[in-house]
C-alpha cells in the first residue's frame, strides 16, 4: 500500500508539472497564432495511450514517463521534422514569427515553473503557517551526530551564529540543507565565537551517512520497555535526567556515559509523572538499557523548559510575502546545490539521481502539505533546469534566440538541427547517468 501511496503522489505531481510546463509553450504559441499539431503528457514513441485531436492540436497521453512536450509548426525540436522544415516558412508557422515573440513562446514553461511555485509557497504559508525553533533558544547547542562535521570540527554544544555571513534566525526544514551547501559557518562554543570552513568536498563525505548533519538535542525519554530488559524498573513516559551521578539532560550526553559504563550497574534520577525518582539501572555489554526512545511533543518539550517551538499562522495578506521569501530561499538553496554539482571538486555529481530519487523523496503516507512542498521543489528544479543553455533544452533555444535578436542574424536551420542534435545526446547522457546512480545505489545497498 505504501508502494502505491507514493507512486499516485509521484505520478500526480510529475504530471502536474509537464501540463502547466508545457502550457507556458502552448498559451503564448496560440496568442501569437502559431500552429501547435500536439500537446502531450509523456512521450508517445511509436503510440499513445490516449490521443483526441480537437481543431489543429492533437492532445494526448504517452506511454513513456519522462516529460511531455508541444510540438510547434515550424519549430527545429526533438521531433526532428525536416520533411515540414524543407518546405518554405508558413504564415502560421513558429519560424516565421518575429525574435521576441519566439522567444516569449520559449520562455513561458520556465516562467510557468516558476509562478507555480511562488503560488505554492503562498498558499502552504496561508494553510499551513510556519513552524520553527528560534536559534536564540538553542541555549545548549546542536547535537552533532555526523561524522562528516565532526570531521569538519563541528562538536555537540556548538551554537552557530551564522552561514555565509548570514545570521541563523531559525531552525526550521531549510536549516540541513543551508549547512551543506554552506562554505564558512560562524559558531560560538563555549562562549567563543570561531568559524569553520567547510570542506570542498563535504557533500560526498555525507554521501553514506543517514542523519542530518546536526539535530536538535532530544531528551532521553522512555516510549517503551524491552520485554527482555534487566531494567524492569523503567516505565513508558520515563526521562532520565541523571546517570552514574552526570546530568542527562539529553540524549546525547547519556549516551556517551552509557558506552563508558558497559556492563555495569549504575545509579540514576528519571522523572516519572514529572517527580524526580532515583533507581539503579543495568547497562548491557553493548552499552544498552533495552529500551525504545520516544520523542516528546512540542507542548512536554516547552513544559520541561527544552525548547519553545514557535508556530506563526499567516492571514491571505501576510502569506504572500512570506512565501515569496520562503520561495525565493528555495530557488537560492537550489541554485547552491547546482553549482555544487557542477564543481568537481565537491564530487556532488555522484549524488545527483534520477527517478527513482524522486520517487523516494515522496512520503509513504498520503500528505498535502508534503506533496505541495516537494511539488514546488521540483517545479523549481524543472524550471532551473530547462533555463541552462543546453540544445534541446528551452535554455538552448532561449540562447540561439538572445544571439539573433542581438546580432540581427538568425542562426541557419541546419546549425540549429546540429545543435539540437548534440544537445539531444548530451540530455541521453545525464539522464542515464543520474538514472544509473539510482541503479548502482540500489545495487549497493547505499
């Protein structure tokens, strides 16, 4: 069921987003009376699984799940009609159209992108509000739990001041992503302020790791008992608060003592029905109590003075300019991510995936506001994507079109064909390259 949960959401919004890409090309290529012969969602190689022609467009449905397109009279793209581009230029016809009006016609996908996802980060602000802890609040610091930042000199108490000269305000779901693609992080330890350079390659180290690269520190809190447990002692809803005699307010700080006391009977303070209890507990050889960890809500978080979460509702009015902001910081972050892939020296194309990335990114239980969220990413990505300046691509046209209006001379159709060409196999190559990462990460297991 969950397979199914994720694929309907998967499909739902990859769909979504080639429709109203692809209506950016068709409602400006109509405005300016050009011709479009088919507007399809998937490719139709070799047959449809859907197809209904009404007046001079063909609308329909491929069977091959990787995009969708327009196809436009007189236009040099993947379907590489030379027989229609041989004949002289029609009236009706995309080549015949003035530089600006192509080029509007070009960028309307990107700009659809776009639009999408500034609406999206609005209407989540107006519905769903805001939900973050206040970085001032942090008065012990992250829990850092990665390798890779250790290796970087992060250590657990650290509070960090800023990322790239700009101050943290908030910890909140962007948090992660900013200190990976960071390249100098302020933190103040121990009441002195130092930065931190983050290694060139930083990404790549991670590339094995599965928790964030700092969390927020979490009191030891008891959800459940192990029936095999020496520790019978313990009871659901339990927090250890002391062990061997040294403050636990956090996880962390137990956790440490506990692998310094394996094997070894210890005395300990838990609050139980928020009365402070002494007991004796025995940890395994594995360093171990036999327990399961819960996670307290943000109410019992605020109540036992750990962390006050802040949740902001937004009216209509106020949401707009807090999703263009939260939108804007999204297509930064992107962009970041982008160069990052770019620079060999990161090694961040080893981690660029395919569908199946994106896939697994979808939750295994039906959410909106997930759905939306990942939903505005991708439209983002999308739009990023299509404006770089590859043949085949929008950006690639968008280019040829910017020289000709420039220069006055409109590249020749056979060097548009070649290019076209050149970028067409240039797409075939990243798309099997991100799609062979996610086979050799399922085959490896990472």
């Amino acid at each position: 069921m969950d397979i199914v949960i994720k694929l309907s959401q998967f499909l739902l919004s990859l769909s979504l987003l080639i429709i109203l890409h692809e209506l950016g090309h068709f409602i400006p290529a109509k405005l300016f009376k050009t011709r479009v012969e088919k507007f399809y969602l998937f490719f139709d190689v070799k047959y449809s699984l859907l197809k209904k022609k009404i007046g001079e467009t063909e609308y329909g449905i491929g069977w091959l799940p990787l995009g969708g397109y327009v196809k436009i009279s007189g236009m040099i793209d993947e379907s590489m009609d030379k027989e229609q581009m041989a004949l002289p230029p029609k009236p009706w016809e995309f080549r015949s159209k003035p530089a600006w009006q192509r080029l509007i016609i070009m960028l309307g996908g990107v700009t659809v992108n776009f639009i999408l996802a500034f609406i999206i980060y609005i209407g989540m602000a107006y519905a769903y509000g805001d939900t973050y802890i206040a970085n001032k609040d942090l008065k012990d610091g992250l829990w850092i739990d990665s390798k890779a930042m250790v290796h970087a000199g992060f250590k657990t108490g650290d509070k960090i001041i800023s990322i790239d000269g700009e101050s943290l305000e908030k910890i909140d779901n962007d948090f992660p992503l900013n200190l990976i693609t960071a390249k100098k992080v302020m933190i103040s330890r121990d009441g002195v302020q130092k930065d931190i350079t983050m290694p060139v390659d930083f990404a790549d180290q991670r590339k094995e790791e599965k928790v964030p690269p700092a969390l927020m520190r979490i009191p030891f809190y008891i959800d459940a008992v192990d029936g095999k447990s020496t520790n019978k002692n313990l009871k659901s809803g339990d927090i250890l608060v002391s062990l061997n005699n040294q403050e636990t307010k956090y996880y962390d700080q137990a956790k440490v003592i506990l692998e310094a006391n394996k094997g070894k009977t210890v005395p300990a303070l838990i609050i139980r029905n928020k009365k402070e209890q002494p007991i004796n507990l025995n940890i395994s050889k594995e360093g171990k109590l036999g327990i399961v960890l819960g996670q307290l809500d943000d109410e019992m978080l605020a109540e036992l003075g750990y962390y006050k979460i802040t949740e902001k509702e937004y009216t209509f009015l106020e949401s707009i300019p807090a999703g263009l902001q939260r939108g804007k910081d999204r297509l930064v972050g992107y962009g970041k991510q982008l160069k990052m892939i770019f620079n060999p020296q990161t090694k961040a194309y080893k981690q660029v995936g395919g569908f199946a990335a994106i896939y697994k990114i979808f939750p295994p239980h039906w959410s909106w506001e997930a759905f939306w969220n990942i939903t505005a990413i991708l439209s983002i990505m999308l739009g990023v994507m299509n404006l770089l300046p590859i043949p085949a691509l929008d950006g690639g046209h968008v280019m040829f079109l910017l020289y000709e209006i420039i220069s006055g001379k409109k590249p020749s159709d056979k060097f548009l064909e070649n290019a076209q060409m050149v970028g067409f196999v240039l797409l075939i190559t990243l798309l099997l390259f991100a799609n062979g990462n996610d086979i050799y990460k399922a085959i490896v297991g990472k």
